[in-house]
C-alpha cells in the first residue's frame, strides 16, 4: 500500500508570480500590472515587474527541479504573453518561451502540466467588458486554440483555470484582488456563469486539436471536516463542504457541480432566484465536458459537528492551534477529507494541484534554509493524503506550493511558500530544508513519511 508507483509527485508556480519581464518579449499588459502600478493595493508597493525572474532563469530553475526530483511541473501560460491584446495576433516571442520551457523540461524527465488561466487576464479584454462580455468564452477559447496548436505538441496536461472563486470573488465581488471592483451579485453569477462556459469550451478545444491530451480543472473552496468521528459529524462536515451559503463565492458546489455533474446545486439556485445568470439550452451539457483529473488546490479546512437538525455547526478551533506566518490554521486532516469527499461526489480521479504553507523564512549564518514547520507540515499533510488514497479515494498526484518563493499578490514578497527560498534582491536560489525533506518523499514515494 501506500503511494500508488505512478503517483504524480510535482511542485506548482503560475506565471504572473514567478516570470517578471512583464512588458519584455512583447507581452501584453494584464489586470494584475495595472493593479500593481496603482498604489495602495500590494503591501509596501511590491510589483511582480521582476518577480523571481523566472523568465530569464527557467533553465536554471529546471536544474534545481530535476535536482527536486520532481515529475511534473504546474506552471501557467500568461495569457497577455501569448496574445498581447487578448484575441488576434499571436506574440511569437511567448509562444517561444513556453517551447522552451516545454523543452527544457521534457529533456531533464519532468512532464510540463500547464494552467491556462491563473489571474492574469489582458487588460485589453478588460476594457471591453472581461468575463461580464458575453463574448469572453469566445475570447478564451480562442486563445486556447493558439494555445494547443502552437505548444500541443509539447505540452499534453492542461488545466483549464486556476481558482475561479479567488479571480471573481476577489477581483469583482469584494475588491480585494485586480481589477478590484465590487460588482453586484447577479454580475458575479453571471461572470461566473461565463468563466464556467469557458472552461467548457477549452476543454472541447484541447481534445479537438491535441490527440491524446489529459485535462483537469483547478479551483478551491471552502472545506470542512469532522470535529469528531461521529457519522453525524461526518455527514455534517460532507453537507458543510458542498453547501452554497449566503457567501457563495469561495463555495465547491457552485463552481464544480456545473462542470462534474452537469447542473447547479439546487440551494444556491433558489437563494439566487432573480440573480441567477441567464442559462442557454445547451450551457450546462457544454461546461460539463469530460475530465480525466479533477485538481483542487487546498489549503485548510474548518471543523464542524453536527447540530442536532441535519445541519451543521462551526466548532472554535483549540486554543493555540498551529498557523502559518499567513495566519492560516493547519490542518493536515483537509488532506484525507477534502479529497474523500470530492471524490465520493464527483467520481473523477483527484490532483492536488496547490498545497503547501508560508514561513518566516530567512538565510541563517550557516548559508541556509531552515524551514522545520514546512517539513513538519509536509508529512503531516502527506501522510493524511496517504491514509485517504489506501482507503480508496483515487489521488493521483500531488503538487506542492510553491517550487519556490514568489509574489503573493496582495500580499507581494510578505509571503514566503517555496521550497526554495528567493533573495529577491539578487535572484540567488536556495533549497530549504522542506525541499530535502520532499526529495527524500519522492525518491522513497512516500514510505518512509
Ligand atoms: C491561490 C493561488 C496561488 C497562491 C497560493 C498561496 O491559491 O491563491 O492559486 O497563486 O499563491 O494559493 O496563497
């Protein structure tokens, strides 16, 4: 038992937080560059106009992903990159540099899984309306069209889009994110409703152009577990997890029901009444295409009980429980349950398409990296995953957040997530102790965890 032979072990970047070279090799402008320019959004100022410089060091960072150890590498392709006004000319510098990126990755044995949409939508799209245009899942799947037919003989993993719930709930609900708006609710849905098209119709595009192509999804949500091994608390917890509440942004349901089981949840349907977004006939058989992976990135999740009712209750959480420098609680039990849930739900063979924590990282005066909460974090988290795969939940990989540290969006360089630690001041890459402690999985797969 254990680790199935061929499980996925990988690590996860996106392309605005690691590329830099942002009006380089005639990219576009995105909503995070103007985002970022505009004072007051990102702490202390930070632009992601360098980032790690991963542009111009991908060769570099392969090496140190080969030396990882790694199989697949997550990143994404920038949108604004490959086509500079979002639909028309395609920009053939972008197109080269995911060739070679592609390149360099298959030749040093580390099988390229690229995201399609992580954040960075062109700013040209965005004057014209973004995702609120009815034409924006035209736009996309235009773009992924360039997409598969310039890099599909390369690139054979794809993942549609990276968290819509942070990318519309964020951006056009509560402002936090680009482009920072705050949208009604009925404009939400309907965005939504237009992202969900879109990744439908990439979808029937990747399969269209690229013979043999797998495709997943990768969003989010919030998740609950069992306060206590109860079957009510269990069933409290499942109930928790696909709920629609009155918060609907960062729920499962709503975002993957449509794409794994072809309807809406019915709850969010009658609280939305008035607001629900205009469906054509065939939408729903559209956003529903076939998957081979369904990825989820997690994080945490929430304890809950059940309350007496056929509901469910919030539990506090213990006091002094273990956070991360971002405040986010950690609970490796998210790993066992989130992914046993979902598959229950969905039957789709699992990713884990972002895990992982941020530290107070520093260089010590020894020259490295200590990190003992992330390598604790790692077989904690692991080891959960583990225990849900060997009960039957079908996982079949695991990418870890970050490779290395980045830009954070709102929060820039405040946040450290690598498995390699960044001087951002002189680009200088340096494993941490948490990177050894994932190369010792990997080459084990897992056993010794
Ligand atoms: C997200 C994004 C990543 C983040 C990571 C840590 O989940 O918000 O996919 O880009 O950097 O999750 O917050």
């Amino acid at each position: 038992m254990g680790f199935p032979k061929e499980f996925i072990w990988g690590a996860a970047t996106a392309a605005y937080q690691v590329e830099g070279a942002w009006n380089e090799g005639g990219r576009g402008l995105s909503i995070w560059d103007a985002f970022c320019h505009q004072s007051g959004h990102i702490f202390e100022g930070h632009t992601a106009d360098t980032a790690c410089d991963h542009y111009h060091r991908f060769r570099e960072d392969v090496q140190l992903m080969k030396q990882l150890g790694i199989r697949a590498y997550r990143f994404s392709i920038s949108w604004p990159r490959i086509l500079p006004n979002g639909t028309g000319s395609v920009n053939e510098a972008g197109i080269r540099f995911y060739e070679e990126l592609a390149d360099e990755l298959l030749q040093n044995g580390i099988t390229p899984y690229a995201t399609l949409y992580h954040w960075d939508y062109p700013y040209a799209l965005h004057q014209r309306g973004g995702w609120l245009n009815p034409e924006s899942p035209a736009w996309f799947a235009a773009y992924t069209r360039v997409v598969a037919q310039r890099l599909g003989g390369k690139i054979k993993h794809f993942f549609t889009l990276n968290e819509p719930q942070c990318f519309i709930g964020l951006g056009y609900e509560n402002g936090e994110h680009a482009p920072g708006l705050h949208c009604s609710r009925k404009d939400c849905l309907q965005m939504a409703h237009h992202v969900l098209l879109a990744h439908g119709r990439a979808v029937q595009v990747l399969r269209d152009v690229i013979p043999g192509v797998q495709v997943g999804y990768a969003p989010t949500g919030s998740s609950f577990y069992p306060a206590t091994d109860a079957p009510e608390d269990v069933e409290a917890a499942r109930k928790a997890t696909f709920d629609v509440p009155e918060r609907w942004t960062f729920s499962i349901s709503w975002w993957s029901d449509p794409v794994l089981l072809g309807q809406y949840p019915e709850a969010g349907v009658r609280m939305f009444g008035q607001d629900m977004p205009q469906i054509g006939k065939q939408d729903l058989q559209l956003i529903s295409q076939p998957l081979d992976f369904y990825g989820q990135n997690i994080y945490n999740s929430a304890p809950v009980r059940a309350d007496g009712n056929g509901g469910y209750v919030c539990v506090p959480r213990p006091v002094g429980y273990a956070r991360t420098a971002f405040d986010w609680p950690v609970t490796p039990q998210s790993l066992y349950w989130e992914p046993k849930f979902l598959y229950e739900r969905y039957r789709t063979p699992i990713v884990i398409t972002e895990n992982g924590m941020s530290c107070h990282d520093a260089v010590s005066l020894d020259g490295q990296v200590h990190d003992p909460n992330r390598v604790d974090f790692l077989q904690r988290y692991l080891r959960e995953l583990r225990r849900g795969i060997e009960e039957g939940t079908d996982v079949r990989g695991y990418f870890h957040w970050s490779l290395m540290d980045n830009f954070e969006w709102t929060r820039g360089y405040g946040e450290r997530f690598g498995l390699i630690y960044v001087d951002f001041a002189t680009q200088k890459r340096t494993p941490k102790d948490s990177f050894y402690a994932y190369q010792r999985v990997i080459s084990e797969n897992g056993k010794t965890l």
